[in-house]
C-alpha cells in the first residue's frame, strides 16, 4: 500500500527452551499476559487506526504509561539482534520492512547459526485483527507469539534469563522500560506486550482497492475483471477487506521433501486439520514472496496454475479450494493485477 513508511507498503502507527520446558514458559507468559489485559481498559491501543470498513479489532493491550513509548520500544526491539543467543538477528532480520515485513530472501526462514526454519516468513499487517497466529495458530494472543521465534532453536534460540540479564545490563533499555511502563524493571510480561503493541500497529488499509472501495480511486477494466473473478473464486477464504478469514486450510499442497509438514494437526490432533495451514493475508501480496506455507512458488502465476489445476489436487484439499476450478491464461492475468492493487 502506498503509507508513510518510506521503505514499506505497510505503515507503522505510531533460553534456548525446548520439550516441556518450553510449554511451561509459553504457559506461563500466557497467563501474565491473559491476567494484564483483564485487568485494564486497554485504552493504550487507541492510536492503532481503525479503518474504514474493518471489523472490530481483536487486539487489547495491557497497562503502561505512555502508549507511545511501549510502541517505541517495541521497534527499538524489533530491530535488535540482542534477542537473539548470540545476539546476531534480530525480529527485522527476517521480516524485513521493505517486504510489508515478510522475507523474500529464502524460502524458509533462516536463524542463528545458519539454521533453516520449518516455514515461511508470513508478513506483519493488520495483526490486530487477527484471532490466531503462526502457520498453524499455535498462539491465540498477539502480545504472546514473539516468545515463540525468541526462544525457538531454528529461529533466535535465547535463554529468557540470558535475555534479562543482557537488557538489564544495557546503557539504554531500562531508561526506555520506565518511560514505557512507568518503572526500569524489565520483564519478560513486558518484553512481549512492547513487541505486540509495535506490531499491532503495522496497519495496511490504505491501497488502491480501498481508496476504489471509498470512491478516491478508479478501477481499470483488467483490474475491475479481476476483482469480479477474486470475489467469484477466491474470497470464501480470502474475505475483504481483511484479505483473510482467520481461518485454516488445506490448499492441496502436497508435503514437501525439503520441509515436510502435517499443519495444524500437530496442534489441535485433529484429523480433519492435516495438512491445514493458516490463511494468509493478501494485501501486499507482491512484495511477499515467495508464497505458500513453505515458500515454494516464487511468483504469483504458479500459485494460480496450483489453484487452477483442479485434477492435480489431491484427495485432502479443502473444498473451497476445489471449487475454484480452471482458470484461463486471461483469468489468472486480470486477477493478478487486481492483486496488485493491494499494495
């Protein structure tokens, strides 16, 4: 989308634990979290823009003194490979601004050590509106799913005492904790609410679709096609203006060698969720890439000749992905370029 961020299509407003060691820190992080939102009116979150059109946001912060600073502070981390064990990435190593905050280097992310993910870098947009997160919704709450990639062996590998120990020690950070939360003592509560309340303002409603959608801009015929197309074959999962249902799926994806992967069902145990994976946002679309749960298609024609190919899917493909049925060369183009217009 066109915003003010100068080198983004989004705009900003504004340990290594492993096994049950790891569920245990997630555990309790999430009930730090889940007793700080319940016991505050969230007016921090008010800065995030509500745009017009948009559900009400899913997103409720926690308390702090200034809403600002937390935000402020989130970007200092987000940017800061001090995350990470040996300090050497950062949140911004893989998902980079200029790619509305996805990775367009890899097909797979990439961490530590040269260490190679499981998945695709997803793009940071409009997270306020979402109800779950990760490929597989494994996390339900936006302030929670940094923890994740910090403590996660492929990604940053941190200690969460090691993490506290080097913020503590920083010329700089309690200064920012205290202007953020109204004290120097760092947490870990407090590392993750700063995060979520940056991201939280990664917001995406300003492209030509919306301001086509507002009467500001005009449709081309290709584009106009398209759109007609994309809401005929595409958004039973691809809902506007969001671009996502929140929802799971299985998109006929066949598991691939080089990261074999079973979806949400290693979450939920669900047979009926094999092979499912989250639906992603399309706004932005064209800086994302590549594409897919595990990055396999770099361009945006190969994932409609996926779609289109009706025959090829295999037998636990989701049926709304069946019902989209073949796609002609001049289909496949003009919904492209619709797709171009949610930048």
């Amino acid at each position: 989308m066109h915003g003010k961020h100068p080198t983004s299509s989004t705009v900003f407003e504004g340990c290594s634990v492993s096994g049950s060691a790891r569920e245990l820190a997630l555990a309790l992080i999430a009930i730090s979290v889940a007793v700080i939102a319940h016991n505050h009116d969230n007016t921090d979150t008010a800065r995030i823009p509500q745009p017009p059109g948009f559900p009400e946001r899913v997103y409720r912060g926690g308390p702090c003194a200034s809403d600002s600073a937390v935000a402020a502070l989130g970007a200092m981390l987000f940017e800061d490979p001090i995350l990470s064990v040996d300090s050497s990435t950062s949140c911004q190593t893989c998902h980079q601004p200029f790619a509305a905050f996805a990775h367009i280097d890899h097909a797979l992310s990439h961490g530590v050590e040269g260490r190679i993910g499981r998945r695709n870098v997803p793009a940071l947009q409009n997270l306020a509106w979402q109800t779950s997160f990760m490929w597989d919704g494994s996390i339900a709450n936006l302030d929670m799913q940094s923890l994740s990639p910090i403590t996660g062996h492929e990604e940053m590998s941190e200690n969460l005492d090691h993490l506290l120990a080097k913020l503590n020690a920083h010329p700089t950070y309690p200064l920012r904790f205290r202007s953020a939360f109204g004290s120097d003592t760092i947490t870990i509560p407090r590392v993750l609410r700063a995060l979520g309340r940056f991201v939280a303002g990664l917001v995406s409603a300003d492209s030509r679709y919306d301001r086509a959608m507002q009467g500001k801009d005009t449709l081309a015929e290709n584009e106009q096609r398209g759109l007609q197309l994309f809401r005929r074959h595409c958004a039973t999962c691809h809902t506007e203006p969001l671009f996502t249902n929140n929802g799971f799926a299985s998109n006929g994806l066949q598991p691939n060698a080089a990261s074999p992967d079973s979806g949400r069902i290693r979450i939920t145990h669900d047979e009926r969720d094999l092979f499912c994976f989250k639906v992603p946002s399309l706004r932005n679309i064209t800086r994302t890439h590549p594409y897919m749960h595990d990055g396999r298609f770099k361009r945006l024609r190969d994932v409609l000749a996926h779609y289109s190919n009706t025959a090829a899917l295999p037998d636990h493909t989701d049926p709304r992905v069946r019902a989209i049925g073949p796609l002609s060369d001049m289909e496949r183009k003009d919904i492209i370029a619709f797709l171009m217009m949610l930048e």
